[in-house]
C-alpha cells in the first residue's frame, strides 16, 4: 500500500507546475480575447482559431518534460519503440472511430458517441505503453481541462463572445446554457482533448525517452 501512496503523490508533485501554468495561460487567452487582443495570439472564432496563445500548444512540450523526469527517477518505458507506436497505433483508431461521424455536426448522437469511443479507445491503448507516463498525462490532462470547461460554462452564461462560448456556426439551434456548455463544451473537453493530450503527450515523451537511451526496465509480472 505504501508505494501505491507514494506513486500518487510522485504525480501529484510532477502534475501541479505543468496545471498551473496551463491556468495562467487559460486565464491569458480569456483576458486577451474580452479585450480584443491581436486575433492571431487570442483569436475569437470557433475553436480558436489556431491561436497560438492556449495550451493544446502545451501537451507536446510537458510529454517530453514528464519522460525526462519519470526517466530520471528511473521510471522509464519497458520500450520507448512500444511506446511511440502505440501513441501512433491509438491516434490512428481514434480518428478512424471519430471521423466518419464527426461531420454531422456536436449535435448528432452518433458524432458525440462515436467522438467518446474513440477517444477512450486512444487513451486506453496508452495505458499498455508506459504506465507511469500514462498516469502522469492523464493527471494532467484532467487538470487542465476542468478549468478551461469551468471558463466556457462561465463565458456561455454571460455570453462573452469568446472561442470559449461561440456556437460552431450559424446552424447552431438557440438553447439554454447548460444544454450548450454540455454539447460544445463538456462533451469535448472530457473526450477528445483528454484523447489528445495523453496521445500526443505520449508520442512526445516516447521519442524523448528513446533520445535519452533510457534503460529497459524488467516488467512487473
């Protein structure tokens, strides 16, 4: 039991500065967009834009800075080959349950099943690829999106007219608050941006650990 303590705290203590910088620049994009910054850094429209400020940017940058300190404290992959693949096997999967339907719009049920399976599908291949990392990532990636789903509920509740509470597009049906944070905001933000980040954090720490050479270690029976 104690180590089982002491791995949750290990995570805990490597999660916490990677959250709060991932706040720190969520509460940045919504200052910049209420106050009309420039559109390339705090763009406004649906899904942002591709603004380079916000922390989807963040997730390759923390995969590698979580594989340096998990291989350090010698905690690194069985194979950090296995790894990089199943990062790429699980964002091929995802994308192949998730884009057939995803066309059809967040409100179509098939979209929002289809969008869940294939992000739960992408995420628990990971697990299978290097446990501690997996943890950490997921750790992260739950830390970070539960402020930016608390931002868009607040921003489509005082309709902000940010990219945190816009309707995808002018088809968007009228609704009330709560049913549209659920559709643009909750569905998305606990599927398929958890999916990213622990993919893509994976892909990212798989490669930094085979740079580093990390040493194979003995898997636990």
């Amino acid at each position: 039991m104690v180590p089982a303590v002491q791995n949750r705290l290990d995570v805990k203590q490597l999660v916490l500065a990677p959250a709060i910088v991932s706040l720190v620049i969520t509460i940045l994009r919504l200052v910049g967009e209420m106050s009309h910054w420039s559109p390339s850094l705090f763009g406004r429209a649906a899904g942002g834009g591709g603004s380079l400020i916000g922390i989807s940017w963040l997730v390759p940058v923390f995969g590698i800075y979580f594989a340096v300190k998990l291989v350090r404290q010698g905690q690194g992959p069985a194979s950090s080959l296995k790894s990089i693949g199943l990062a790429v096997v699980g964002a091929a999967v995802a994308i192949a349950i998730i884009m057939p339907f995803a066309l059809r719009g967040p409100l179509d049920p098939l979209a929002i099943l289809t969008t869940t399976l294939g992000s739960v599908v992408g995420v628990a291949l990971q697990r299978f690829a290097w446990p501690e990392l997996f943890r950490t990532l997921l750790a992260y990636a739950f830390a970070a999106r539960i402020p930016v789903a608390i931002v868009m509920l607040a921003a489509i509740i005082g309709d902000w007219g940010t990219h945190y509470d816009v309707a995808p597009d002018e088809s968007f049906p009228a609704m009330g608050a709560l049913a549209k944070w659920f559709y643009i905001g909750a569905i998305y933000q606990f599927t398929f941006w958890i999916m990213f980040t622990v993919v893509i954090g994976t892909l990212f720490g798989g490669i930094t650990a085979l740079v580093m050479r990390a040493p194979p270690r003995a898997t636990t029976p």
